[in-house]
C-alpha cells in the first residue's frame, strides 16, 4: 500500500487457470465421419420412405446422392469449424447435439416424423416450382430428383436451424457466460 493511494494492491497475484477450462478439442476424421452418417440417414429415413413411394427405382440413386451431400456438407463444416473459440463453447455445442437427437427422435416417431417431412417437402416444392419441377415425381429426371432432395434437407435444416437458435439461447441463460481462463 502506498501513502498516494491507499487501495492499491500489495501485491499483483499470478493468474488463475480456471478448473473449468477444458482443453481446445481435437478434430477427428473417423467420429465425425461416423456420426454425420448416422445422423442423416437416420434423420433422411422419414422423407426417403415417403420418395420411394413415389418416385421410380431408377431415381432412388438421385435420393441416396442428395443424402450423401448433406454427409459430406456436414462433415466439412465440422472440420472447418472444429477449433472456433464459439463452437468450443458448451451452450453451442449442447445445442447443436440436443438440436440432432431431437431430429432423430423424431424421425423414429412414426406420425410426428411424416409430418414434419411432409411439411419440409411441400416448402420445397413451393422453392422449385418456378424452375418448372412442378410435373409429376416419377415423370422428374435424376437431377431434378436430386435437386428435390437437397432442397427438401435445405428446408429440413434451416427449421433445425432455428430450433438451435432457441436450444442455444435456452443453454447460454441456464449456463451463464463461460469462465475466463487464461494463458500461463
């Protein structure tokens, strides 16, 4: 303490690291691989029983194709995002798991999942009509039948989107800001 100002501090104390600082996590190929498998095939089964009803065998290649490039969107998102500082924050990503397992929730619930799929997919058409993909499906060519598939799972994710946005705020509030951790 000094005589000019008698707050100051005696002494300066090193920082804290904070017990609750976790290590920056570690991309790794194979999990992600994995786990955007399962979550879009599981998450696709709804709306890929309701298109084989519909469309011909011939365009079932087209379905498998629009799934497969939500795999690979998603993985290279992951891979990309992977060391953010935001997406290492905990209310992000209890959102973003908590925002897929509801979906695939939902898509194992029979009537629930049908609906929503059907929902998606009447969106989705309205997007595409004015391309001219408004003729009959199983008359649609292989890309147009792709192209319905990536829009439906375009649609399908924007209200999965939101869905994070609302679980995100929900999980920041219950989880208040994250510690400060610092640098030795």
């Amino acid at each position: 303490m000094s005589d000019l100002n008698p707050y100051e501090a005696v002494a300066i104390a090193p920082p804290i690291r904070s017990e609750y600082s976790q290590e920056e996590r570690v991309f790794v190929w194979w999990k992600s691989i994995l786990v955007w498998l399962v979550v879009c095939w599981i998450s696709a089964a709804p709306s890929f029983f309701l298109a084989i009803g519909v469309v011909n065998v011939q365009q079932w290649p087209a379905l498998v194709a629009g799934v497969l490039t939500f795999v690979a969107g998603f993985i290279f998102a992951d891979y990309r995002t992977s060391r953010w500082k935001f997406r290492q924050r905990k209310p992000v990503r209890y959102a973003l798991i908590t925002t897929y397992v509801i979906r695939m929730v939902i898509s194992v619930i029979f009537p629930i999942a049908f609906i929503v799929d059907m929902m998606c997919g009447m969106v989705s058409s309205i997007v595409l009509y004015p391309i001219g993909l408004d003729v009959p499906k199983h008359d649609l060519s292989i890309g147009a039948v792709y192209l319905w598939t990536v829009a439906q799972g375009a649609v399908l994710n924007v209200v999965l989107g939101i869905v994070w946005a609302v679980l995100f705020a929900i999980f920041a509030l219950a989880m208040g800001p994250d510690p400060i951790t610092y640098e030795e």
